[in-house]
C-alpha cells in the first residue's frame, strides 16, 4: 500500500496541472477595432464566419491577407460518423495573434446528431453563427463596452 503511494500522488498533481492549464486565461485579448484574417476553412466555413461577423457587427476589421491582421482564425474540422449513421462535424476554431502566435481565443461547435437531430436545421451556416456567437460572448466577458449589441438583435416597435 505505502508502495503505490508516490504514484498516487503524481497521478493526483498531473491531474490538478492538467485542470489548471485548461482554465488558464489566455495571454492576448481580441480588442475591438483589431484586424482579424479568416483563414480558409474545410466545409468553406470561412465565408459563412465572414458573413456572420458581418451580420452581426463584430467590431472587428476583416482583412484579406495574414499579413495585415493582428489576428488570425483557424479550424480543425472533423466529420463524424457516416451518411447515415449518426452523421455530424465537430469543429475546433482558434485564434492567435498573427506575429508570435500566441493563443487568444479558442472553442468548438459541433453539428452532431443522433436520432431525429437532422430535423433540426444544421449545416455551416448554423455553426459560423455558433462560433461567432461565442466569439461575441468571450469579448463582452472580457470588458461590457467591448462588444455592442448587433444590428439584427435590436426590435423596433413602432
């Protein structure tokens, strides 16, 4: 029993490091006003995050080279499963700034769904506005006059 006891205890603290990395606030912050190259993406989910940021007035400038923003957005992209069996695609987008590359902004959204979920309106259209739904909450998190409210949330009752 005394013998695993070491092993126990490295088990434990590789365990809290891993918790503890994984909550770490990244380094950079993705201000208003900072200029953000979309890299091409698989599913062409590029243009519908492009088209999404414009819909909902991300105060962000969209360049068209790397080499003009100050950020940069990746993807991972996955497809999951078959085309009939529980089909879906799970994407991991990142954000890092464009000279050291250091990690600004990550999440994933997926388009998976078992059973009836292809009922349900999917497609990369539905993940861009996911994406930018959380890149949106992450700047209003980050400061409360960062992010102003999109055009297309406002009603008008007149």
């Amino acid at each position: 029993m005394v013998r695993y006891r070491p092993l126990a205890i490295f088990a434990m603290c590789l365990t809290l490091v891993g918790l503890l990395e994984a909550k770490r606030p990244v380094s950079a912050s993705l201000s208003p006003g900072a200029t953000l190259y979309v890299a091409p993406m698989e599913w062409n989910l590029d243009r519908f995050v492009v088209a999404e940021i414009r819909r909902q007035s991300l105060p962000v400038q969209l360049v068209a080279a790397p080499d003009q923003a100050d950020f940069v957005m990746t993807s991972l992209y996955q497809k999951l499963g078959s085309h009939m069996i529980a089909p879906g695609h799970y994407i991991q987008v990142r954000i890092v700034a464009a000279g050291a590359g250091t990690p600004v902004w990550a999440d994933e959204v997926n388009d998976f769904a078992v059973f009836f979920g292809r009922l349900r309106a999917h497609g990369p259209r539905k993940a861009a506005q996911a994406i930018v739904r959380k890149l949106r909450a992450s700047m209003a998190a980050a400061g409360p006059r960062a992010v102003p409210k999109s055009t297309s949330d406002r009603q008008d009752f007149r």
